[in-house]
C-alpha cells in the first residue's frame, strides 16, 4: 500500500524528534569527565537531598556553600607551584638591574638554571626568591604584573599556559554546584592576590570568594595619590611547608 507522502514526513519528523531527545539525554550529564562509579554518584545524590524542598537534608540556597583548595585540587601544583615559577621568572626579568646576583645566592644558581643549588639554602633561599616577585608595588601593579605574566606562562611540562592547566572535572563540578545554587571558594595557602588575577576567568569564581594567605599593606602616597603596596604574604611559606613538597626537574 503506498503510504502517502504528507504521512512519510510525519514519520520522519517524529524520528528526528525521538532523535533529538536521545541527543539531549545523553548530553545532560553535567560532568561528562567524571568517570562512572562512587564517586560521581555520590556527589550527585548530595547535591539532589541537598537542593530537594521537602528533603531532611535540604539546605537553603543562602546557605549553600562549596569551597576549594587551589593548587593540585583546581588546577595543577606539579613540577613547582605556579606562583614560585611566577617569582623565578620575576627575578629572571630583574637580573639586569641586579648584576650583583650573578654572584649571590640563590640567584647566582637560579640564574644559571640550577633550581636545586638555588633551593638548597631551604626556606631562606624560598623566601628571597619569592619577595622579589612579591613586594615593594602597589596592589594594582602587582595584579597587572601576575596577569601579563598568565597570559603567556607555559607549564614546564606540558607547554600549555598555566590558565589551561586546570582540572576539567573540577571546572564542571564547579559549573554543576553553581547551577543548584551554591556559592563557590576557594580556600588556599596560595597568596591572595596572586588568585584573584585569574581565578574569575579560569574558574568564574569572583575575587571577594577566593581567600589566601596575605601580608601586610602599606598605605603610601605615590605623586600625590594614595595608594596600597603589598608585601610577601608572611604565612605563604609556613602554609606551603605543611604541604608535600614539590618535585624539581632539573
């Protein structure tokens, strides 16, 4: 019997409809990188009692809040921190003000590529290092100085900018918590100022939800304009000393 054609084209746009809702369930998995198993399961069942009116475990959306470490949770943490590759290359772009590093430590093994003759004077060598990227500007420079840099640092490693080397399943759980109303932080040992240059854009979590460690802030007038200079976060060393220590290519 011949089927008659207004008849084929409803059949065929029920097929491309069934076809369709196939695609859309498939894709519906919020965090697609997560692999199959307790884990991903689990954050999903929280996240539904949590956010299902009527639930004994629902929580408010006000009240909903997650909260993050940085580095080796959000993005990688592995051959150095990020922010102490940031300060050696801070000291590398100053050495040619400084010709009397080339015979100081750390800088003189630094500078020459050795990062264990530079590390071997343990916490002091870290500390010199670190305040010559860190200190004696104002908030605004040291933000512009961290986000020029971001915008070109590569992983030693891999060779992708730092910014790309953030986690992909930490970036959709992020995405998923804050599609059901939570609030996302971050709650590090890293320097403060130093997160909040990226981790809007990298994370989309806004600066006045990113927490660190801090130093001091002198308030200094610079040609007649009041301004804040930051310092090393005095903490940062103490916190990161606690951590494992990171592994040194040579």
């Amino acid at each position: 019997m011949k089927i008659p054609r207004k008849q084929n084209i409803i059949a065929a746009a029920l097929f491309c409809a069934l076809a369709f809702t196939t695609t859309v369930t498939q894709s519906a998995d919020l965090l697609p990188s997560w692999s199959e198993g307790k884990t991903k399961q689990s954050i999903l069942d929280f996240v539904s009692k949590v956010t299902k009116k009527g639930s004994p475990d629902f929580v408010p959306p006000a009240e909903r809040i997650a909260t993050f470490d940085n580095d080796g949770t959000l993005w990688a943490e592995q051959p150095l921190y990020f922010q102490l590759i940031f300060a050696i290359d801070q000291v590398k772009a100053q050495a040619p003000e400084h010709p009397e590093w080339k015979e100081k430590e750390p800088y003189k093994s630094l500078l020459a590529g050795d990062m264990k003759g530079a590390l071997a004077g343990g916490e002091r060598s870290l500390m010199e290092i670190m305040v010559v990227g860190h200190s004696n500007m104002t908030t605004e420079e040291f933000e512009r100085i961290v986000k020029n840099w971001l915008a070109t640092a590569k992983h030693p490693n891999t060779g992708r900018l730092c910014t790309e080397m953030a986690y992909q399943p930490m970036i959709e759980l992020l995405a998923y918590l804050r599609a059901n109303g939570f609030k996302t932080f971050i709650v590090s040992g890293g320097g403060i100022d130093f997160m909040r240059a990226f981790a809007e854009k990298v994370y989309g979590i806004p600066p006045e939800q990113v927490i660190g460690s801090t130093g001091k802030l002198n308030f200094e007038m610079h040609d007649g304009k009041p301004v804040l200079s930051s310092c090393l976060p005095s903490n940062l060393l103490m916190t990161r000393r606690a951590s494992p220590s990171p592994s040194i290519n040579t």
